[in-house]
C-alpha cells in the first residue's frame, strides 16, 4: 500500500519547508510515500523551497506541479489527478505533522478496508498572545482546532475530518467525483464548505470516516488571524458557502440550512449569558458576531 502525501499550496512560503520536512523526517519507509505538491499559482519563493527541499532529502519520491487554474478544489483534483498512491493524504502547507502520521494512516488502512476515509487532531499553534475572546468555538473556527480524545473511532452525528488533515482512498474519488471548484478558497479569498460538500457524499452513499489520534498537525496561526477584519471576513464567508453549497444541492437544502441557522442562533444566545456569567463576556459576544456575519453570508446580504 502506496500514500501520496498532497501539498495544495498559496503563497506559505513561510511554513512549507518545514511541513515538507515533517514528512520527510517520519520513521516511515521511503518506498511506501510520494509527496505531491500543487502549487497553486504562488507569487513568492515556493518553487525555490521546493526545489531546496528536493536537494536536502534526494531520497523522498517528490513531484511538483504548477495548477494554473486558481482555488484550493481546482489544485486539490490536479494532486488527486497526479497521485501515483493507494491513499491520498492531503495535509495543509501551513501545519507540521504528529511523528508517527504515516504510520498511524497506513496500519489503519490496511486493517480497516471497508474505511473509506479519515482524520485526526488539529492542533493550532499561535504566533502570538491568544485574544481573550477565544473560546472553544471560535477556536474551531480560526485554528481548525479538532480533538475527540485518545481512541480510535467513527466521525459521528455530523462530523468530519478537518479538510486540511485528512486521507482518503483514491476510489473514493473515482466513485463520488473530485472537489467541487464553486467552493473553497480561490487566492486570499475566504469561500469553502468543499470538504463538508465532499463528505456528504461519502454519507449518503453509506461510507463510514474515522478519527485517529495518532494522525495530528500543529497547524500554524499567524496573528493576523486574529484580526476583526479577519474574523469578519472568515465567518461572512462560512455563510456564503453554505448558500453556495446548498443551493446547488436543492432549494429545499437552502431552506432547512436557513432553519438550522436559526437553532445555532439559539445555541449561541444561550452560550453569550453562559459566557457572561461566568465572567468573560468577550467570548460570548465574538460567538453573536460570528453567528450575525454567517447568518449575512447565508442570505445573501
């Protein structure tokens, strides 16, 4: 059983040596990997650190690619067009991965072939201060922040692996097509919902995806991720895909989404008086802010 590790990359110049090199340095046979890296139209030096990294580890079978097209689904296809592997392995070029990543991917595969996919915990790892208006919630949206605990198990009640840690086999593709390029992000643009597009397709075809604890990233935060401008731009734009997504889907999927909003509008008024109460306002308020710029982009407004 053959992985192909597959770097979609924009522009991290930054992060990507070292998110190769975590690859490059598992205790994991050369033979049973590829790296694939899309470079998706980068404007700094990614072809010059790719070009290092192929000089410093000679022993890695490396393939490099440039997808003209703009947007993360478009490079994201070219790498699964690309792939030579059994298993398709997609890991963010902003994030380093756990030491025995590969391992853990592999010897679940092989001793679950009925799995179609799977996931692990994402770790954010900020540059700067965390704000106190970070809560769990809004680190899941920020960070990709996804911890389930310390076993093995099936994504449930909703629930999928985070787009940028995630490994799937290459006949999922085959069966249920590539990622749908009307969503996710296209340059610095904020617009996705391509894996949540993605995995409802495994689910109603009946395909099962699992969390494994071993599979783990740092994902990298920079601080001008922290920004309100950020925040307002990310959070619009979760609504927006979520239009797109549905609408493609029925206008009957459009309008139970709309109705879903309004229960997490629920949720979080409920979670500002428990923040409230228990002294960090500030935690309650950015969960109303996030739900009124989603419930924005859902509109349409």
């Amino acid at each position: 059983m053959k992985l192909s590790v597959i770097f979609c990359t924009y522009n991290r110049e930054k992060y990507l040596y070292n998110a190769l090199k975590s690859i490059a340095e598992q205790n994991f046979s050369y033979q049973d990997y590829e790296i694939v890296m899309v470079n998706n139209n980068s404007t700094d030096s990614t072809e010059s650190i790719c070009k290092k990294f192929q000089e410093d580890f000679p022993q890695v079978e490396f393939h490099y690619f440039l997808e003209t097209n703009q947007g993360l689904s478009y490079a994201r296809n070219r790498g699964v067009k690309e792939s030579k592997g059994d298993i398709l392995v997609f890991v963010d070029d902003d994030a380093t991965v756990f030491e025995f990543y590969l391992y853990s991917i592999k010897l679940f595969f092989e001793a679950h072939p009925d799995v179609a996919a799977c996931g692990g915990p994402i770790v954010p790892v900020y540059e700067t201060d965390k704000p106190k208006w970070l809560s769990h919630y809004t680190e899941q949206l920020i960070g990709g922040a996804l911890y389930e605990g310390d076993k093995v198990k099936p994504f449930r009640n909703g629930k999928y692996p985070g787009g940028g840690n995630s490994a799937f086999r290459k006949e999922v593709f085959e069966k249920y097509g590539l990622f749908n390029v009307e969503l996710g992000r296209k340059g610095t643009g904020l617009i996705g919902a391509e894996e949540k597009d993605l995995y409802d397709r495994l689910t109603k075809g009946g395909e099962a995806f699992y969390y494994l604890p071993l599979m783990g990233i740092h994902h990298y935060i920079p601080e001008k991720k922290l920004s309100e401008s950020h925040f307002r731009e990310l959070t619009y734009s979760i609504g927006k895909s979520e239009r797109i997504r549905t609408k493609a889907i029925s206008d009957n999927a459009f309008t139970n989404r709309v109705f879903a909003e309004c229960k997490k509008w629920a949720g979080s008024v409920v979670l500002f008086f428990i923040y409230t109460f228990k002294l960090s306002p500030a935690k309650g308020w950015k969960l109303l802010q996030f739900r009124w710029y989603v419930s924005k982009g859902l509109l349409g407004q």
